[in-house]
C-alpha cells in the first residue's frame, strides 16, 4: 500500500533548533546542520526522523536504529550507533513531545471539519450571539441566545452550544460535542461528543418515588484544558463543577455535579468521579478506576489504573486496588493471595506474606 499519513512531513528542522527547543545538547556539535523532516517510534526510525529512548528496556531497539536523531539520558548515550545524532537530556519523553509538535503543528489541535473561514451559511447562530471577529462557526451548528465566544475559537460541525455559555479565545469545540450552563476558558479543546453541563444526577427519595432535584450550577472550565471525546461533564446543584487549569481529560470520562478538579490534573479513560469530590492540583487517576462522592484526594497523589477510591486520599501517595489503599499494602496482600493460591507453607508461604512489610506501618 503506498504510504499515506492525515499529518504530511515537514519540510525539515535542522537538529541544532530542534535541541535548542528541546533543551537538549548536541553530543557532537558538528551534526546539527542534519535535517529532521518527521517522528517515527525507536524500532521503525529512518534517516528523517527523530526519535527517543528513555528506558534500557528498549536498549535491543536503541543498537539497531537508523533513525537521523535520538533523544536519550546521559546514562544511554553511550549505546546510540554510529550515524544517528545523539541528543542528551534528562526527560527524553517531554523533549520529544516539544520536537513533535515543532514537526507537525497542525496535530496539536482538532482538525477542520469543513473549509473556509467565518460562519457557515448552513450554521443556526441566534441574533443575540456575540461572536468576536475571527470566530469560525461550521455547518450545522447551532449557536443559542446571548452566547459570547472569543476571537479564534472553532465552534465545528454539528455542535450545540446552549443558551448564555460562554468560550474564551482561541478553543475548539468538536463536532457534535454539546456545551451548555458553562463557561469556558481560553485554548481549550473539547473533542468529538464530549457532553458538558447538562444536569447533574440528582434525585430525593419520597413516599412517591424518586423526586427529581433541580441543578442550577454551572460547569467553569480553566485555560488550557483538555477533555476527551464523549466525556460527560456534569453542572452543579447549587455549587459549580470546576475543571483546573491544564487539566487534561480522556475519553469516555464521568464527572458528576460539584465536583471540583485542580491544576494539571490527569484522568484517563472510563474513570468516573461522583458528586461533591474534590481533587488537588497535579492529581493522576489511572483507567477505569471510581472515586466515591464527598471525597477529597490530596495534591500530587496517584490513583493506580482499576481502582476503587472510597475514601479521602492524603496529598503526594501513590494508592492503588478495591478498596484503594497504600500500594505496598496492595503488593503485600497481592503476595500473600499468590502464596495462597499455589499452596505455600511454612518459611515459603510466610516469605511471600513478608513482601513489602514494615513493622512500622506504610509510609503512604
């Protein structure tokens, strides 16, 4: 099949501006004039791509690549064939991430749906919108009353934006996504889908039934927010349902009303946050975990991938299982289920339970 990439390839950076971005450093001065037209991963680079290494993992990759670059540690310098530019720095997974989007700029935002500039003919925008100059509004959009959306923002195809939101300078709002009862920053992305500010799921039990309880918050999403395709986000009851700045935001991710996320936050895939939950400023929760209500979880701290936070997490650990709790309490009880499991007794079965033990409690 003859190649075909969405992203063609630069027509070329010189490495010695790309390790300047980077803040890497050129192990042989002499090679930055070669240039570097695209990305390729370890195994599979060729002379016009640049690359990285950030683990001896892949060292069987590292000694056989061909790539025009690599970007690696100091301690894995030594291992780069002859031929291929060595670019030393301490984080070579971010400093790749800043060469990528200096090769391919157009990959850092959504595409266009359709052509052309200004609002569609085929688009609904109420009289009362107010669209600064520059707005791109696309076919079969809908843009309701006393709207306001900044300068440079894309409103693409199919999206609905409710009644008295309000979008900063400078986003995009994906096809099909609805924003509604919100207020959204500047640079922000919405993907494809993605649901923000219908009501919250509230409901009081009666002698009737399930009473349905109003919701009359608001969803306010800070600068340089991310949220993923088909993601719900839901407004408060009473209070606002916050998203930080810098957060980013997967696919298929619940948030419930009230909820209130920090600065430079990640929440992967299928994570669900019930109401009234707060998370500190740099929180990482892993893929299809659930995170009670009325809960907080401390700045810093890390939620292990499928796990089931029911109470508050204090800032800076690392927890981890169902219930979630220190992740040495979850080694040492995945250790002890492993001896049980194939029979172990006696010294054997007691050095399992031993893994990860501490007389004096978990650090976390």
């Amino acid at each position: 099949m003859e190649p075909y990439s969405f992203f063609p390839a630069h027509p070329g950076l010189a490495v010695s501006l790309l390790a300047q971005a980077c803040g890497a450093s050129l192990a042989a001065m002499k090679d930055g004039d070669r240039i570097i037209r695209s990305i390729a991963p370890l195994r599979r680079a060729e002379i016009d791509d640049i690359t990285f290494i950030s683990s001896s993992k892949s060292l069987a990759d590292l000694v056989k690549c061909k790539a025009g670059a690599v970007l690696c540690t100091p301690g894995l310098a030594g291992h780069v064939p002859d031929g291929v530019v060595v670019l030393v720095v301490s984080q070579p997974q971010a400093a790749f991430a800043v060469a990528a989007a200096l090769l391919y700029p157009s990959a850092l935002k959504p595409l266009r749906i359709a052509g052309g500039g200004g609002i569609s003919d085929r688009a609904i925008v109420d009289a009362s919108a107010r669209l600064e100059a520059g707005v791109i509004v696309e076919a079969g959009a809908v843009v309701a009353a006393d709207v306001q959306i900044g300068s440079g923002t894309v409103i693409a195809a199919n999206a609905v934006i409710g009644p008295g939101t309000r979008i900063g300078r400078h986003s995009h709002i994906g096809p099909g996504a609805t924003v509604q009862h919100a207020l959204i920053g500047n640079e922000v992305i919405v993907h494809t889908g993605a649901r923000i500010g219908q009501d919250g799921f509230g409901f009081a039990a009666g002698s009737r039934g399930l009473i349905k309880i109003v919701q009359l918050g608001r969803v306010i999403v800070q600068d340089h927010v991310e949220i993923g395709a088909n993601t719900c986000i839901d407004r408060g009851a009473l209070d606002d349902t916050v998203i930080g700045e810098g957060t980013k935001i997967d696919n298929l991710v619940q948030i419930g009303h009230n909820v209130r996320i920090g600065r430079h936050c990640v929440i992967v895939s299928q994570v669900g946050i019930a109401g009234s939950t707060t998370l500190g400023d740099g929180v990482m929760i892993g893929g299809a975990s659930g995170v009670n209500g009325h809960i907080s979880i401390g700045d810093g701290a890390q939620i292990a991938a499928m796990s089931g936070v029911l109470n508050d997490v204090p800032p800076g650990v690392k927890w981890g299982g169902v219930p979630a709790r220190p992740m040495r309490a979850v080694l040492r009880d995945a250790a002890e289920a492993n001896a049980r499991a194939f029979g172990k007794s006696g010294a054997e079965g007691g050095r399992g339970a031993a893994i990860g033990d501490d007389k004096g409690g978990d650090s976390q």
